[in-house]
C-alpha cells in the first residue's frame, strides 16, 4: 500500500512535471535593432515617415521578439554616450541578435553626433564585442542608401567611407554583413529617379497634415519603402543563412 501511494505520487509529479514543460514555451529569442532615423519607430507627428524597423517586426514568428531600440538622429558616439548601448548590452541573453546599422549621423562632420573614422570603427568593435561576450550574435548592416540620381539617371552611392568601414570590420571580425547600402541603391535603380520617388517622404502641400506645406525628404521613408528596406533586409538574413531565418514568416518575404 505505502509503495502504491508513493508511485501515486511520482505519477503526480511527473504529471504536472510534463504539464508545466508544455505550457511553458522555451524563451523567445529577442533582435535588438540599434541606430539612427531610418531604422527607428517614428511618433504620430511624423508620419507617413517610417523608419525600416516599423514593418521588420511583422515579418517574424511567435519565437523572436523585435526590440526595436533605434533613434532619430544618432550615431554609435551619440549611441554610447547617452547609455543607449549598456541598456542593450545589459539585456542581452544567449542565442539573441543585435543588427547594428550607424553611418548616416556619424559621417556629418557638422552635427554633434559626428564620429571621426577610427572612433567610428572602434565603436562598432565594441558593439561587436561585447554582444558576443554575452553569447549572442551581432550583425553589420551598411547604412541604407540616401536617394540621389546623376544626370544620366544612374543611383549614387552616398555613404561610400562610412559603408565601408563597416565593410572592414565586418571582414576582420568576421561578423556577418548585410550591405544595406549597396542593396537599396540596386532599389532605387530598378525603380528609377521617378519611380523611387514613391519609397520616400514625397509630399505636396496638402497631402497631409503633418506637412501642410508639403515635404521632399531623400532620407526617410514612408510605409511603403520602409517595407521594401526591411524586406531587403530580410531576404539578406536569408541569404546568409543565420538561424535567425528560420523564424522567418515565409509567405510574406520576397524570394
């Protein structure tokens, strides 16, 4: 009778053992997304403006979470010195991601987030770093190209020294690269100086209320292009087969 009683028990144990192994899911992987305006979520007194980050949230499966910690108007310098980077280093758990993409704030020699080419590569060292100190997987994005188109209708490239630093390190410390730059100018070709038009903050006086007097903004995107960046941005996660891709809701990324 007593050992009846005990695999009772044990029976009970494991019971709720299992039940509680299956309940609980195993924890989601977190992608923390870091840099300047065209990644970040914009306020409602923005908008149509959307940074890419907005729409990359949708494109994944209830296994990854998107921290979108981006903000207008930073570069790595602005980054680390206002504390934004420890926030993220101090929250990052095994198996997460960190996609770094920094340059256009940097390369302005006339703003204060100005951040010369030595520091520029030194900082992302230590993103790069200090990500994988805590086991998780960073990863180099080139900053997404500006819309600009010579006489003959050919789409510039206009982030040519800061892209390719990234490019550096990226190679040195083997750290997986998505080359954002060169991707959205094979876009913006594609599309045309006119058609590449419809990516962008494109808007005359009147079309709405945040810009009444209309705005023609080469940078910053609306709905439209910031889904077309992330899908770029997606496809590349694909390509360089990260296991991230494996939470990649299918039907919804372009082949």
């Amino acid at each position: 009778m007593m050992k009846y009683k005990v695999y009772v028990k044990l029976g009970a144990i494991l019971s709720i053992a299992l039940l509680v192994s299956f309940i609980a899911p195993g924890r989601k992987i977190r992608v923390y997304l870091i840099g300047d305006s065209t990644i970040s979520i914009k306020e409602k007194k923005g908008y149509p403006e959307n940074g890419w980050g907005m729409p990359f949230v949708n494109f994944f499966d209830e296994g990854v979470i998107v921290d979108n910690r981006a903000q207008n108007g930073r570069s790595t310098k602005s980054f680390i010195n206002e504390k934004r980077w420890q926030s993220v280093a101090d929250s990052l758990q095994k198996g997460d991601y960190v996609l770094i993409q920094f340059g256009h704030n940097d390369e302005v020699e006339t703003k204060k987030a100005y951040t010369t080419p030595e520091a520029f590569k030194a900082n992302l060292l230590r993103f790069v770093t200090e990500t994988r100190r805590k086991k998780a997987h960073p990863v180099l994005i080139t900053p997404v190209s500006r819309r600009s188109f010579d006489a003959t209708g050919k789409a510039l490239e206009t982030h040519p020294v800061y892209s390719g630093l990234l490019r550096e390190v990226a190679a040195a410390q083997k750290v997986p690269l998505i080359d954002l730059d060169r991707k959205s100018i094979e876009l913006y070709q594609k599309l045309g100086e006119e058609g590449s038009k419809l990516l962008f903050n494109h808007l005359q006086p009147g079309d709405h209320p945040n810009y009444p007097e209309g705005k023609v903004d080469n940078t910053h995107f609306n709905e439209l292009g910031a889904r077309e960046i992330a899908q770029l941005v997606l496809k590349e996660i694909k390509v360089l087969k990260l296991d991230l891709a494996k939470h990649i809701v299918k039907p919804f990324v372009k082949k």
